[in-house]
C-alpha cells in the first residue's frame, strides 16, 4: 500500500496539467519518434553499404514510423509532424496562428534530439564506414544519413519544384484522408492510410531529392551533422553526395 501511494504521489507530481505544455511534449515526443525510426533506416542502409537494407527498406521505415508517431501523439497534438502541414492547417483555419511557430520550434528540436540519438545508436558503424571521418560527399560520405541532398542532375529550379509537388500531395492527401465529409478511412485506420500515402510518394517522387516533404525533418538533423563534425559543408551544394531517405 505504502509503495502505491507513493506511486500515485511521484504521478501526480509529473503530471503536466497545461495543455499546451502536454501539446509541445506530445508533438516533440511524436517528431522524435518518426526520425528515430526514419534516419535509423537510413543509417542502416548506407553504414551496410546496402547489404543490410536499401532505399525501398529506407522508405518502409520512413512510412511507418509516420504510422507509430501519429499514435504516439495524435491524440493531444495532433501530431502534425511537420511545419508544412502546421501551416496549412492555418491557413485552413483549423489550427491557431500563434501556436505556428512553437509547433514548428518543438517539431524541429524532436528531429534534432532524434538526429543525435541515430548518431550514437550507429556511431561505431558511422566511423567505421566512414574510415574515421565525417564526410559529406565522395564514396564514403554519410551525411545524407541525417538530411536528404538532390541528385547531381538536379537544379535548384527543379528542386524547388519537386519539394512543392510532393510536399503538396502529401498535404492534399492527409486532408483527403481526415476529412470526415469525404469518403471515410474506417475509423481508427487513419495512421495506416496517412502511412500509405507517404510511402507512394517516396516511391514514385523520391529519386529527385531524397523526398524529405518536411523542412523539420531536414533542418533539424542538417543542423545536428553542422555541429557534430561534419562542418558547414552540409549547408552547400556538393557534387557527387548522395541521397538521404
């Protein structure tokens, strides 16, 4: 009895009674959820040089931890998981202006966090692949582990274009697939669908630039590679990197 009580006490001291407190660690707990699972895929298929996982297995790991992060904090946030999505849903007027930017603070700082937990977790494979360095291009690079880079063919023109294609669909299909007045996903199915949708995207848009349809799921692990070692080169343009999942 005595051990429960104080169980009971230790719950109600951690109990997080302001909503939008619990919103913020719903919505950071849920981005943290979806990267971990999302650049771990990634991590294992380049650290492995593909015998261990290749970009079809990347994008399977990416699409479902879309499903696992929408449950783990759909219920209080919402989990938007990405700044795009947070905007338009402003704009939509289903979602208040002024929580815009805290949502997009806490969804970059849980890919950031999540960035840093991949780097630990594949550390040794990290260097070892890498031959003791941080590299962000040439055979041996790992930085599109952590952020997606395009393709050389690439131009920033096409690039823009395809980041606004394929992060428009993946908006107009989430509000297709929540939209209670359309034809409905069985109730309780809506994570799976949304997962779904993400998965035919990376694989039908992908090749491009790596698909990220997320500026949280990119900046947020470009900044952590920034200040893990591999320098400011993550920033720029390099000819011959490759493509993060």
């Amino acid at each position: 009895m005595g051990s429960a009580s104080l169980l009971k006490k230790v719950q109600a001291l951690l109990r997080v009674r302001n909503q939008l407190a619990r919103e913020c660690l719903a919505e950071l707990l849920s981005v943290f959820v979806l990267m971990l699972i999302t650049l771990s895929g990634s991590a294992q298929m380049v650290t492995t040089s593909e015998t261990k996982g290749n970009y079809l297995s990347a994008y399977l790991a990416g699409a479902l931890a879309i499903m696992v992060a929408i449950h783990t904090g759909g219920g209080v946030s919402g989990a938007h998981l990405n700044p795009a999505f947070s905007f338009a849903v402003c704009l939509l007027e289903q979602f208040p202006w002024w929580k815009f930017p805290i949502y997009v603070a806490v969804q970059t700082l849980g890919s950031f966090i999540a960035a840093g937990a991949v780097y630990f977790l594949y550390h040794d494979a990290i260097w070892h692949y890498g031959n003791g360095t941080l590299t962000t291009s040439g055979p041996r690079e790992t930085a599109s582990i952590f952020a997606t880079y395009p393709a050389d063919y690439v131009s920033i023109a096409n690039g823009f274009l395809d980041q606004v294609i394929s992060t428009g669909m993946l908006i107009l299909g989430v509000l297709a697939i929540t939209d209670t007045r359309n034809k409905p996903v069985p109730k309780g199915l809506e994570p799976v669908a949304v997962a779904l949708l993400v998965f035919s995207i990376e694989v039908s848009m992908g090749a491009n630039c790596g698909c990220p349809m997320n500026p949280a799921r990119d900046f947020g692990p470009r900044l952590f590679t920034y200040v893990a070692g591999w320098g400011a080169e993550v920033f720029r343009w390099v000819e011959g990197r490759g493509q993060g999942g």
